[in-house]
C-alpha cells in the first residue's frame, strides 16, 4: 500500500519562452490551473522580440516573470532554476501544456532516490486540438532497473521531451547548471544522465500536449535537410557526454559496443543525402548507413516484428530512393502535422498499438 503523499512537496514549473506570444499564455495558463495545492510558476523570457513580454506581463501577479537576453533553453533554464524552490521541478516549453492533474499524479509516485518521473505527451495541434498521436511510446512495465541497464548499453532509452518529464531536485543539483554546449538541447542532457544517478519512474499516460506547429523541428512546412545535420551534431555531443558522465561515476561501458539509435542513423542518412556538404561524418555512405539501420531495427529492444520490417524498409528507401521521393516520403511519415492517415496507421503498427 502506497505511503499518504506529502502535501507539503512543491512543484516548481519553469516555463521557458522565446517569441512564442501566441503560446505563451496557454503554457502559464497551464501550469497554473493544477490541482496540486503547492506549485510555484516560474517564467523566463529568454530575449524575445516579439509580444510575449506583455502577454507574460498579464501573470505577474500569480507567477515569477523573469527577463533576460536570449541564450538558449539552457541558460533560461539554469536562470529559472536557481531561482525556484520545489522538491520536484518540470521544464515546460512556451508552446506546450501541461494537464491539471499533472503535478498531483507525478508526486503520488515521487519517493526519495528518483531522478526523474516521466510521462507521456499528446499531440496537438496549433489550436490544441489533440490529433491522437500519443507519445513516447515506452515498453510495457518500464522499470526503472530496465530503463538503466538500456541506458548504458545503448547510451538512450525510450524518454520524453522537456514537457513530459519532472526531475527530482536532488537530482537536478548534480547536473545543473547545465553546460552552455546544449543551450538547444538541455532536456536532452537532463533526460540522457539520469539513469546515471538514481531511478527514472515512467508513468505510461498523456499528462500534457505537445504541440506541433510551422517552428517545429518534426513539423515545418518543408523538409529541412540543415535540420538534420545539426541534429547529428546533438547526437554525437549527448553520446559522448554521458559515456563521460558514466565513467566518472564509476560504470563500465564500452563505447565500441555501443551502437547507434535507429532515430540517430535516420538523421544522419536524411543529412548525407540532403545537404552532403553540410554531413558531420565523413566516413559515411549511403550503403553503410542502411546497414547499420538494419542491423539496429533487428536488435534494437523496443521493437516489434512489424516495426522491424517497416523500419528495414524505411533505411532502404532513404538511402536507395531518388531525392525527390525520399523528401515527400520524410515529410509524409516523419513530419507530424503532415502524417496522413495511412502514415499514422504504419506508425502505431509499428509500436504495437
């Protein structure tokens, strides 16, 4: 029987803004609407140009409005943390949302020595319609002993972006400030190390949205090849940071045996063939990217048979088919706000829905 959940355990949410005026004010909205009765919201405008300083303005007498110049997610993070006080602390983006039982079904699982709880997001639209497509989707009975032993041997596990996860300040005080190198990416780092540190619970529900819209790496208007390559470069620099972080906390990992994500070789076949001149790895080449592909979608663990077969055939399309398919292929399968339903079928058949 679960122990009586401490009412007195805060939640700071930090909602972290750049020129989303059109957002913003449904991500305080948001966070203020929980049911949890101790919840501080702390709003950091990193620099905007646009009208999110007076939409923001608007909450100043319910929220924290913090104002600085433009320097990434990172450092509005890292200027908002330092400045909240809760046990537990949620990272929300300007364009997202979180639901009203957020905080309240997140603490009921809260227990000293976890680093991070983690839930699922829903898929919405720029009105915040949902366009049911439910995400991460995490392996049934997702334990915290798994989610380590997968981290290390694949440097990745299933996880939510920054709005579907809630980290531990324990944790958080370990890893923060986090460095100025993934001032794009810090849920990406928050979320890679902190298997390293204690126990990562899943919580496999949507407890907010994600909303897709035009500035969307996975949602605009045209297939970026650029988008891509600058990826890669995030791949590669998470890699090597937690294969650092875990060797300094005393893991044994073998980077050699570590293989790359079926997502990682993805971007990097869509940037070879996008924007060659732009490509970080030099070595590679298409018949080697859709090897590994393969290989990886026929060992990976959180995979199906129908997702194996559909992935075998996605890595042999990107790298084999002409240009002009490939993009309107990428933009039909891989650009959410572009899925057709046929697309959106393969994709849950996929992961076994």
């Amino acid at each position: 029987m679960r122990e009586r959940v401490d009412i007195g355990l805060r939640a700071s949410i930090i909602v972290i803004n750049y020129n989303y005026a059109r957002f913003v004010g449904a991500a305080i909205e948001s966070a203020l609407a929980q049911t949890w009765p101790n919840v501080e919201v702390i709003v950091v405008d990193d620099g905007s140009t646009d009208d999110s300083r007076q939409v923001i303005a608007r909450y100043a007498d319910r929220a924290k409005i913090l104002h600085k110049e433009n320097g990434g997610q990172a450092s509005a993070f890292n200027f908002g943390f330092r400045l909240s006080t809760g046990q537990l602390v949620i990272l929300l983006d300007a364009d997202d949302i979180l639901y009203p039982t957020r905080v309240e079904r997140v603490i009921a699982h809260y227990r000293p020595g976890v680093s991070k709880i983690q839930c699922m997001l829903d898929t919405v639209d720029d009105a915040g319609r949902d366009l049911n497509m439910p995400f991460p989707h995490y392996p049934p009975d997702f334990a915290p002993d798994e989610i380590k032993s997968q981290a290390l041997k694949l440097a990745y596990y299933p996880c939510a972006p920054a709005s579907g996860s809630n980290y531990a300040r324990e944790y958080l005080e370990k890893v923060v400030p986090i460095p100025e190198e993934f001032r794009y990416n810090a849920d990406g780092y928050l979320n890679l190390c902190a298997p390293l540190y204690s126990d990562v619970v899943t919580l496999p529900e949507p407890l907010g949205g994600y909303r897709v819209h035009g500035a969307n790496t996975l949602a605009k208007k045209e297939v970026d090849g650029a988008s891509y390559a600058k990826h890669i470069g995030y791949d590669l620099l998470l890699r090597r940071t937690f294969l650092r972080r875990a060797a300094e906390l005393g893991y044994a990992v073998d980077e050699a045996r570590i293989p790359y994500t079926k997502n990682h070789l993805e971007n990097r076949m869509l940037s070879l063939r996008l924007v060659p001149r732009q490509h970080l790895v030099p070595e590679d080449s298409r018949a080697k990217l859709v090897g590994l592909g393969i290989e990886n979608a026929w060992t990976a663990p959180d995979v199906n048979i129908a997702g194996r077969l559909l992935w075998t055939a996605w890595f042999l399309t990107i790298g084999f088919m002409p240009i002009g398919i490939v993009t309107r292929l990428v933009k039909q399968f891989r650009m959410q706000n572009f899925r057709p339903k046929i697309a959106r079928a393969l994709v849950s058949l996929s992961r076994g829905r």
